[in-house]
C-alpha cells in the first residue's frame, strides 16, 4: 500500500508541475494503479488534494483575490485568464482551482472580501431607532471608508454587477443585492411609515441613495488625477446624505 501510495502522489506533483489539476482517471493512469487501489489509498479525490496541501494559506487567499481585481479591471470576468492568475498570485493551477473552483466562486469571493455589504447591514443594524437624518450620514461615510482602500478594485466589480454576465448572477441575484436591500430598504420603509421620510417605493429610495456614492467612486480618479481637483471624499458622500435626507423629508 505505501508504494502505491507513493506513486500516486508522485503522478500527481508531476502534473501539478505541468500545470495539471489531480484527476482521478490520469493520476492512476501515470501512476499504473487501479482505481480501487487509489480509493483504498485516499478514500476521495479531496484527500488527495489534502495530501498535497494544495489548499493557500490565508496570504495566498489574499494574493489570488488582489491578483484577480487587476486581471478584472484589465480584461472583465469574462476574459479573465485563470492560469494568468494562478501565475500572477504566486500559486498553482490546481491550488487556485482547489479554492475558487471557477470564475463564479472567484467572483463571489472577491464580493464577500471587497463589497461593503456586511459594512452595510452590521451599520444599519446598529443603527435602526435612530433618525434618518443621524442614520444616513453615517451610512454614507462608513461605507466610503471600507471601500476607500480598494477602490481598485471596487470599480471593476460595479462593471461585472451592472453587466450582470453568468458568473455574476447568483452572487448578485441571490446574496448579494438581497442583503444589501433588506438592511436599508427595511430602514427606509420603518421610516416611512413613522412619518419621518416621504412614502416612495424603497428600491426608488435605495437607488437615489447610493446612486451619487457609486458615481463619486467611479469618477474620484478622473475628478483628481484627470482634472487636479482634489475633493474630501468623506465630505462629499455626508453632503449625498444630506441631501438625500432633504429630498426624502416629508413637507
């Protein structure tokens, strides 16, 4: 058993190192063993993979994602290379593929590390008695600040949102926009009905709302490397606020 055993394991690394993912079919192939001897080896194809400790530590995690919003803003998903960004993040085909098993899990992961929705629902959650006028503000700023240290990222995946492409949608559709409009639009519709903001459907309310933060963190570069005008960001998404909270005031 440990000489099968030891030729498994150097069929697979010597795919690895050509850039191939451990399949069952070609590992045994290389390694001239029967399939019941592989499964009486490792019991499954994940315990292979375990063997081979292809799983990244959390700095390659970290590596791969920031790798992926260069390749995102250079190319979209849709052309995204993965073999260029296993190259890119410093880890192997296979070990990249043992994460984020396609262009969809990547996505996803890259929304859950970068995408302010958690910011959004933990701050609205903090925040649900208070008036919209001390609520929104901060709202704003919050979210300002957890994406202001990679909008490099965050541009491209507005891009990906707003195509809407078949890697996107179930993030998009079934996690992400969810989340993010139950915590405010369940805000905005108490809010309603205490009479503190004018009756509106709440997707209208939620669109004028974070419509201008989306458009300031798409033109801040154009606005201050392009033109030299250098605005406090900060400021500039409390004054959105504000005149949202106007706007939504009833009379």
């Amino acid at each position: 058993m440990t000489a099968a055993r030891d030729r498994i394991l150097a069929a697979a690394r010597a795919g690895l190192r050509r850039g191939q993912l451990p399949v069952v079919s070609q590992v045994i192939t290389r390694a001239g063993v029967s399939r019941a001897t592989f499964y009486r080896t490792f019991g499954s194809r994940l315990q292979l993979l375990r063997e081979l400790e292809l799983e990244p530590e959390p700095d390659g995690r970290r590596r791969i994602l920031e790798a992926a919003g260069e390749l995102l803003a250079r190319d979209g998903l849709a052309r995204l290379s993965m073999d260029e960004l296993a190259a890119k993040a410093g880890v192997s085909r296979a070990s990249l593929y043992r994460v984020y098993p396609g262009k969809a899990a990547l996505f996803a992961a890259m929304v859950k590390a970068f995408a302010p929705i958690d910011v959004v629902v933990e701050t609205m959650g903090r925040l649900q008695g208070g008036k919209p006028e001390d609520v929104m503000p901060e709202v704003a700023v919050t979210v300002w600040r957890a994406v202001s240290d990679h909008l490099g990222m965050i541009r491209p995946l507005l891009f990906e949102v707003a195509a809407l492409g078949p890697d996107v949608r179930e993030t998009v559709l079934e996690e992400a926009a969810p989340r993010m409009i139950g915590a405010l639009g369940g805000y905005m519709l108490a809010q309603m009905e205490a009479g503190r903001l004018r009756r509106t459907h709440p997707l209208i309310a939620i669109q004028s709302f974070i419509g201008p933060i989306i458009v300031h963190v798409l033109l801040q570069p154009m606005v201050a490397e392009g033109l030299g005008i250098s605005i406090d960001s900060e400021a500039a998404v409390r004054e959105f606020a504000d005149n949202w909270v106007r706007g939504m005031t009833p009379p």
